[in-house]
C-alpha cells in the first residue's frame, strides 16, 4: 500500500486495537470504536461514536468473529452494543467493509482466504507446542510424536516439532501426502491403520475434523500420553472417553488469538492489504 | 504387499534393472526382458523371450517413460525391438499392466500418481543440488538463491537450499503460496515483480514451465549468476539470450532416474504397491 | 548396564522420584528414602529409614542439588532431616555414592560432568522457549533474536529458535565462534558492539555469567522487547535497570527439573550410567 | 576494516586470484605477483615483478598452502620459481607477512586460525556432500549415513546431511560428544563399538585421522556403501583393503579450494581481516 488510507476498525479483541496500531505506522489515517479497554497509542484517533469512526473511512474493518450472536457485533473490549444492520446502515457503497467469519453479500470475509488460513496455521502449531511444554514433564527433544492429518496446521507442526528434536509420525489418507511427509522426514502412517499402534507415543496432537481418535483408540494410548486435539468442531477426539480413562486431553481452540495477538493482528493487516491490491488490480 | 506376487519387467533403464532386484528382495518372483545390459542379479530370472516374461505374471511393469517412439517400448538397454501392440496381445484381460507417461486405456501410467511426482520432486531438487555445487566456484552456505515458482519441486528445493545454509528467496503468484514461503522461513517475492530485481541473486533455480525469465529479466541478472531451469518442456527460461549474454544456464530435466536411479527405481516400486494395494481394496 | 545393580535414591525433587523409576525399570534393583510426598510406582522399594535403604546398595544416589544448605541433604518432597555427615557414615568404602553440585572426596559431583551438563543446556534452551512463548504477543515465526553467547546453552538455542522459524543473531567474543555461527546459519555480532545496536530485536536471551547487558544497553532496547536471563548467578543483566526502564526482564534459572523434571531425570540416570561404565572399564 | 590498505598477493591458485581481486573490491590497493595464468579483473595490479609487488605493501599474501616444496613459494598459477629466503628479504619489518601451513617466525600462518578452520570445515563438509551425490545412485534423502567423529567436519557435516533427509548416526568417544550428538537429533554410537555393526550404511564419512577403519572393519560394510575419508593424512581407513574388497573408496582431500574457491578466497580474506584487526586492537 504505498498510498494513505483511511481505516476504520470496530470492536474485537487485542488483535484488533493492535491492527489499528500496526496500520498507523504504516502511515493510514485509522479510527477506532469498541475498543475502549485496549490501551492503543495515539497514532490512532478513538471516535466519539460508530458514526464517526465509519463517516469517511475507505475501509470499515469488523473483527474476527465478526459478530458475538446473531446480529452482535463482537466487541469483548467494549460494553457498546452494536448491531451489525445498524452499522451497515451507516456505510456508503464505495466502502469496502471487511469481516472474519461472516457470510454476508456487503462484507469481504477475509477469514476464508488461504493466506490468512496457513498464517494462522503457523501460529496454531506454535501455540499448540506452548501448551505441550506446559503440560509435559518431558522435552520435545527426543519425544515420540505423533501428528493427525497432514493439512495446514499438520504439515507446519510437524516441521516444527521435528526440528525441536522431536521424533515425528505423521499419519494421513492419501499416498500423495504419504510422499510428502516421508520426504520432510518424518514416518509415514496411514490414518486407517492407528487403531492399536498408539502405545509408544508420548503425545499425539491432532488436526483432523473427524473422529479419528475414538474410544478403542484411546483405550490403546499410554496413560502419560499427552491428546491435544487442534481441529475445530465437533474436533477429532472422543473427549468423554479420554477423561473416563484418566488420560490427559487437551482441546486447544482459537489460538492465534490468545498465544499471539499481536502477529495475529499483523496477518489481518498483511491479508486486508492483499485485498486492497486485488480491488485496485481488478479496477 | 503380503502374499508374493508374480511380476514381469520389461524394458528400461537401470530404473527398471533396480526395481526388479527390489521386488524380488520383497519376496516376489520376477522375471525381467529387454535388460540385457544392466547387470541384474539371481534373484531375478532372465526371461528367454517376451512370452516366457509375461506369461504368468500378475502384474506387466513397462517403463518410464513406456515408450520410446509411436508404439516402441523405451529398452535403452537392449536392442531388442519391442511393438506396444504386440506385447499388449499376449497379455490377458487379468493381468495388470503399469508404464510411465502413457495413456492407454489397458494401461495404468503411474507416472501422473501424485505419490510418484512428489518423490521424484524430491529427487530432482536433490539432483539439480549436485549440479548446481559442480557449476559454482562458491558453497551454498551464504549463497543468495531465487527459487522461482513453489509447486512440488520449489517446495521441496527450498526447504533443502536453506537447510544448506543459503539465503533462500521464493517467488510465486499466489497470495496463499506467499503466506507458505513466510511460514517455513524464506523471503516471498511475487513472480510478476522479478523484473529488475535479480541482480543480487548467486543462483536462480526456475520451476515454472511458462517464460518467467525473458530477456529482459536476463539482462538484469550478474554475470556470474548460475541459471537452472527445472521446468519441464518448453522450460521458462530465454536460453538463446542466456548464451547470448554469456550466462551460465542449465536446463536439468529427468534428474531422478539420472542421478539416483536406484532411489527412483524404490519410488516406482512403491508407486505399484499402492496400485495393487487400491486395486485389492476395491475388489 | 547390562548387570543388575542395587541403588539407593535418596532425597530430591520430582526428578529423584522419576530417576528411581527409570532405574527399575531398567532391570535394577532400587530402593528410596526421603521421597515421601512423590508418587512412586512399587517397581521401587520405599525403605522404612535410611540404613535400610542405604545397606546392600552398590550405588547411592544424591540429589541435584546434594545439599540444601550446610551439610543437610536436599529433600523438598519430604520432611526427614538428612545430615550428610550420618549418611556418608552408613556407606561403605565399596559404595560408590553420586551426588549433583557436591565437592566432596567421597562423592562423585555427575553435575560437573559435561554429558550432563550437554543434555541439560538442551533443557534449558527449550525452558527458556516455553517461557518466552508464554510472555510474547508474537510468535517465534518471524520474531528478531538475540542470543547473546555462544556456549553450551547458546549453541542449542539458537538453533532452536532459527528452525522455529526467528531470524536469529548470536553474539559471541571469539573469531572461530563468529564462524561457527555463521556456519549454522545465524547473523554473527561482536559482543563488544552490542551497545547502541540493541532497538531491532523482539527478544534479547542471555547466556553469558557476566555484565554484558548493563543500563547503558538496556536504554538502548526496544520497550516490547522481552529479556530473558539464563545465566546463572551472577546473571548477566541488570534487573534493577531493567525494571526501571519499564521493561519485561526474566531471569530463568534451574530450567530443566522445572519444565521437564521426567526428562532430567533420564539424563542424570544416563550420566550416572556412564560413572559406572568408566569405574568398570578402568577396574 | 574502515581504512584503505595496501595488499600484495604472491602466488597460490584460484583462491589467491579470487582474494586480490575481492580485497580490491573493498577498496583496498591489490598487487599480484605469480598468478599469471588466473584472468584477475583490472581493480588489481600485475606487478612486473617481485619487488614492485612488495614495495608499499602494508601486508604481503602469500598462498595457501605457502610452500610447494622445501622454500619454493607455491605458485601452481606461473611459471616464476620464487624462493621464501628471497621473499621475505625483500620484505621491511613493518610489513605484516601472511601465509597458509607455514611455521616460521616471521610469517603470520593464517590456516592455523581456528575461524579458517571452521570455515573451511563447512565448505569441506558441502564438497564431500556434492562428491557422495555423484558416486551413489541414490538420494540423500532416507539414506542411512554414518559419520565418524564429532569435531569440526564431523560436526558440519551431521548438521547438512541430516537436513537433506539422511538418517545420520555419529560416532564419537566422549561422552560428552554423544550427549551433542543425541541433543542435535543424530542417533549417537561409541567409535570402539563400530566393529560388526556397519553393515546397515549406505554411506560412511570418516573425519578422525587415525585408522579407525581397519579391514575388519570393512569386511563388515554392504557391497554397495560408499566410503569416504575427510580426515587428513595418514587418514582413517585402511584403502589397500576397501579396494580388495572391492569397496567403492574416496579420499577427499583439500575440498574447499577445489569445489569453492569463491567462498574459500573469501575465508582467507575475512581471516586477513581479523588479523590486521588484532594487530590493530593490540597497538
């Protein structure tokens, strides 16, 4: 973005008050509302109301998520309530208003693009890796890991962990991902095939949106084994049953957010921007 | 592969002379044809004639490439002349027969198996590895190298290049690609920007099979620079103008079953065991 | 080991507890006393007192550290009193007795030993990565490192956060280490030429027992950077300035048996495995 | 080195050139002598002879290794037959002497510097990588490698191979080593219990100049392992026996200024550096 650019960003949480930060210093104009808790610095003018932060912006920037409810905007940071109709309202056409997780014919999700999705799978995996330092009495050096799926968040964890020293299986469905794991270096499995050869592994983490992890898998793990299950719901992991065998499982949502939101931030500016650029390009 | 299976190799390369080797070190019988100069164990017996070899076999195993002109099965290592026609008319409606780049429809070409394509990626960035250290008077270590493209073989040669201890660029079009180069640590440009920005670059290793690098993006490029083009025909360099110029440009094609064919003729056994594997499945 | 070997495990942390598991497990015959508060599976024998558990041991072992203060016996997991003066009385000359941080004629000091002290630097490089991750609103991807000393503890660290995806700076004195750091890929600096060149980095760790970060450098640091001492005493920071200057300081001290007590306990298990090779190899 | 100083480069190979002409670069005022037949660019002097060479330098270069024989100057480029007695009588006791592998009181020997070494170490480490690739029909990746020794080489080396997606096992004696080994995720044996246990490799490098591979030895590697020796004379392995076993052998000596001598002029020139540095500091 080489020209200035007038942002307005409403609601959300520390991701957001850092994002209105980070695109001041890149030198646009940026107005926020519903913020009121995050300390942001004066690089970035607080508006008195939602009209005022939105009259004039190019941009309206709504969090992710989006919306808290219904029609709510998601605004954590701030007592405001506001209705997402109520906004919209106030917004002219030439603006371009982008959301996280919000199908919406007025609104650019910009959740649902592929850059923002492997960015946050990097910060994903780092969280993940936080979590299983904190939950384990062992290193990640010499640990015997297993990683579900071999999607966004399992091809970067893996990379991670192996390079921790972690000794790594990887399990997927198809022969393609089977070549792929095998020449990062870790051991090929085949998901099919986990049922019964789970005992050696010190952690399994993982990343698949089905139930791969049922309960006569879980009956075969060890009883220090660490689960962390990262797939979104209904996740991977027979929860209920883990707990019933006393085993300790771990569901790690949302963690881009909540482990580093100030480089979350920094992806929803890298990705608004790509965004820009494709509007100008196509113009 | 379980229960031992009857194969019958024909034609090739030492590829083929090292597969049949291997299949039979897994406990399969193997009779091979048209091999006649590759100096092929006991293991593996000798067929008299192309009936003796294929009658009897479960699976046929023709090469990579299948054929070498029209109908002419590819036997760089015999003089025997063998027509496709004829050998398909011994064979019986239960035999399997596999090659490599050949669409037939009594033939299942394993060459366009993404678990093939992904190994051979990993070879030929291995390979184009090895050429590139015998054409530079400098080590990897330190080198400043532009990858151009990131399919299968710019993913896989990254990853090694910065292992080696190179300063590793990656271009693609893509914004989610970029996020990719990002995460596993090498610096994203954007293919359509290279123009004039090639100065610095030690080596520059090109995988995308359309003109990336013309003239004018050659003219800009030190003298000292090493060109490699690993893309399949017509390959995207301007390789009149590199000479013109008085570069130094390689165009590397087939490197796996060049300079690893013992690993290549593994990856094409593999290749058959999941066809047979699916095969059995879905009976 | 191939031999069954008697030992006695006496005081300590939950590393002790996990050592005398580790042990049994391996075939030998154990027995502890003033383990009380762990939760010790019964391969091992709990010894009513410790002439019980001391007699017809070959191998009494200490904790790390031995002593808590003066001459009683480390023993945070129970409420006995060990003077070390009565149980080096209950030895015989023929038991070989291990103790960690201890000179004493009578007891082989395994801390001192640089296996162990290898192994241990590798635990305190990823405690030190654990922590940071905790105390960071970014992640590791992409953040700019300082790792200020190129020892034992540098060494692994540095290597760590580069392949987590940093862009890693080591600092060091010694020409041949500005090698070896570049060599593995990180940005050499002079120790000495920190000063005024401090504002870039995201996360300062240093490894160095000497005054290598004084007010004067801490002036000169970034106020989100995080700092991170792992030196051990007298560290190698100056909190008190760093506290004044606004800024996140930590000084991380005994990292293994805290983030990996399991862990650490195999290492000194190896350690004392290898004490007992050389006793035998040089009988 | 902030300030323009006066170099006279006299004799050696490639590297030398490559020196003259990259101390040129930084600015400097370069004479060569006796390296006729290497095509230097005009930033450097051709001096008419010995002594214009000399006269007005500030620090006279001498090749690496210094000598060819007994006190002739190693001059591979030229037909000039210098003696060393007439050298050095040329030269004022003002002007610093360099040279490579020659002791005498009044030359500075700039291989014996430990930061050479390691440089040196990393480009030998990657010639020895590109001369493996072109001996084995197969890839590094999944190869089974072993590597003898853990000191600089050895260290390098493990480091390279394991990134390209080798199996690495490293040989050491020290314990301490082993803990390295096992801390940087090779898998770590004893040197005295190789003996019987080398069958598995596919490659073996040896960096420990002693014979550490005796025909027993090598009676017990695969018909198909490839063997290289890195270590300087007299070596590590028995060649007289590999060869009657008909083993495939390489001694790889003096790999950085035959595969880089880019990179390896350009070591020799930090080291002059870091010379003229100390010199400078100590005054």
């Amino acid at each position: 973005m080489n020209t200035s650019i007038r942002f307005a960003v409403v609601g959300g949480d520390l991701r957001q008050a850092k994002l209105a930060e980070m695109l001041a210093a890149d030198g646009h104009s940026v107005s926020v509302f519903a913020l009121d808790r995050a300390d942001i610095n004066s690089s970035v003018t607080q508006a008195a109301n939602i009209h005022d932060a939105i009259s004039g912006a190019d941009c309206v920037v709504l969090p992710l998520p989006a919306l808290s409810s219904a029609d709510i905007i998601n605004t954590p940071l701030s007592d405001v309530v506001l209705h997402l109709d109520d906004v919209l309202s106030l917004c002219s056409s030439e603006q371009l208003i982008c959301g996280g997780r919000l199908e919406h014919p007025r609104i650019c999700d910009y959740f649902v693009r592929e850059e923002l999705a492997v960015l946050n799978a990097a910060a994903t995996a780092e969280g993940a890796i936080q979590l299983a330092m904190e939950a384990v009495p062992i290193t990640m050096l010499g640990s015997k890991i297993l990683v579900i799926g071999f999607g966004r968040i399992g091809k970067i964890l893996s990379h991670r962990l192996r390079s921790l020293g972690a000794d790594v299986t990887v399990s997927a469905r198809k022969y393609a991902d089977m070549s792929w794991i095998q020449v990062y270096g870790y051991h090929p499995v085949r998901t099919d095939s986990l049922l019964g050869n789970l005992r050696s592994y010190d952690m399994i983490f993982n990343t698949v949106p089905a139930k791969v992890l049922a309960r006569e898998h879980l009956e075969g793990v060890a009883p220090s084994c660490l689960l962390m299950d990262l797939a979104s719901k209904p996740g991977g992991m027979d929860f209920s049953a883990a707990s019933q065998l006393g085993l300790k499982a771990i569901w790690a949502l949302s963690l881009p957010g909540e482990v580093a939101p100030l480089t979350s931030g920094a992806f929803i500016r890298d990705t608004i921007y790509n965004i820009l650029q494709e509007r100008e390009s196509s113009l």
